[in-house]
C-alpha cells in the first residue's frame, strides 16, 4: 500500500521567487516512493520551477525540500546524481557526441574520474538504448538529429542513470504518440519493477490518466489539488484550471479518457 511506502519527497511551506517576483508559494506535499507522479496544470502554472526546486537546480526562497529526509540542495553532485535523474524541458548540444556518448554520460556519476565505463555501465546504456527504439543511431553525432530523437536520447540517458528518482520535463512534448507512449511504458515499468519515484510535468492530460499513479495540479503558483488520477481529473478541473469544456470518461476496467467539447463553427 502507498502508505507503507517510505517518503522520497518532503516538501514544507516552499516559496520561491525570482527577481522579487513570487513564482511558486506556500507549497506543501509528500511524495511516495514507488509512486507516478503527473504535474499538470497551464502554462506559466508553477511545474518547470517545481521541478528545478526538486532538481536542486534552484533553491527556495522560503522552506524546505528533503529528499530522502536530507535537504537536496545539501547533496553532494555525485550523490545527487546517483540519486536523482532529470529530463529537462530542453536541451542544446554544440559539440559532436554520439548518442551512446550521450546515454553513457548518466553513467558519469559511477565511473572513476579517470576510469574507463565498466560492463555494467555498457550493459545499462545498451538497454536504455533498446528500450526507447534508439539503437540504429548510437553511433549517430546528438547534433545531426530531429529534435524528437534527441528528447529520446534523454530519456535514455535518464534511464542508464539507474536513479530512484526520476524527474521529466515535458519529456514526451516533441514526441508523436508512438514514442510518447514508449516513454511512458518505460517510466511505469520502472515504477513497477524497481519501486522507482517519477515525476513527470506531462501536457497531455490523456497520457497522464493513462500511466500516472497520481496527479499534482498546478495553478497560480501553488498546487490546487492533489491525489488519484480517478479523483482528481474531473469535468470541473478542465473547466476550472484549464478553461475548457469537456467530459471524463471511465470505461469499466480502464483509465479515465478525456472527449474535449468544441463546436466547428
């Protein structure tokens, strides 16, 4: 049960604001291990700044974030680093790395500064590669590829990282539905099979109902509502949080599904 799980996340009264400017206020959840987390909400809601507090790329301007009941910004990199995985929203690459050069590096935080990647390292990379449909563009240089293969490339580096945490961006936002998906399956597998945490800022709300243990919604810089996808994704939220008019549909023995009302006038 999600109550005997240990807490990954504890997040205590967290603000954080920018050039003086709130962005995110009065924050305040827990997060299970084992668990998979959706952070929803519209544009500009609060969920890449969550996420970099999470991260320990930024740090609150007010309370606390523990992970593992240690704060995260207090990690050492490398500790963090076997700890945590992100897929960030976007990424950039000038120089000319493979893509397995590109997957190995999340196996950076268990390679000796002057060592050599061990079989292990290899044998998580290749699967990585395998999993997320890459491997014919291993030996591909990052920079010659579309910007949905290289937003695959991460995941896969995510994925080699072999971290109990994992915290996604966006990932699937470039993707179309079959490497969506893909991603998806992988993330719940790992949720399943290694107790793996996953947090995953998602814009498409059907994909979240579908692979999500639980959604967080995001709106005006706090969270709105958290809690079980059947609970949380309702007629009223769509209309509330996202301004638009829709009805949620539960097939019995399935996931909710969202059919969107609009008019061709």
């Amino acid at each position: 049960m999600v109550a005997d799980n240990p807490t990954a996340y504890s997040v205590t009264d967290c603000g954080f604001a920018y050039r003086g400017n709130p962005c995110l206020r009065a924050v305040n959840i827990n997060l299970q291990q084992g668990r998979f987390y959706g952070l929803i909400g519209p544009n500009g809601s609060g969920k890449t700044t969550l996420i970099n507090l999470l991260t320990g790329t930024s740090r609150p301007t007010s309370g606390t974030i523990d992970l593992y009941s240690s704060n995260v910004c207090d990690y050492a990199k490398t500790d963090l680093a076997r700890l945590l995985s992100l897929v960030p929203q976007s990424f950039t690459m000038e120089f000319e790395y493979t893509v397995f050069e590109i997957v190995m590096m999340g196996r950076h935080p268990y390679i000796d500064r002057f060592g050599a990647p061990s079989e292990e390292d290899v044998t998580h990379v290749s699967s990585a590669l395998k999993t997320l449909d890459i491997q014919h563009l291993q030996d591909r240089y990052v920079t010659r590829l579309s910007g949905g293969e290289r937003q695959r490339v991460l995941v896969a580096r995510a994925l080699a990282q072999n971290t109990r945490v994992m915290i996604l961006d966006e990932a699937t936002a470039s993707l179309d539905v079959r490497h969506s998906i893909d991603i998806m399956k992988a993330l719940r597998q790992r949720v399943d099979a290694e107790d793996v945490t996953v947090v995953a800022a998602i814009h498409d709300l059907d994909l979240a109902a579908a692979f999500c243990d639980e959604l967080i919604v995001m709106n005006h810089g706090t969270i709105h509502n958290h809690g079980n996808v059947e609970t949380i994704l309702t007629s009223e939220l769509l209309r509330d949080i996202f301004a638009v008019e829709a009805d949620v549909l539960t097939p019995v023995n399935s996931t909710p599904h969202i059919q969107y009302r609009y008019s061709h006038a």
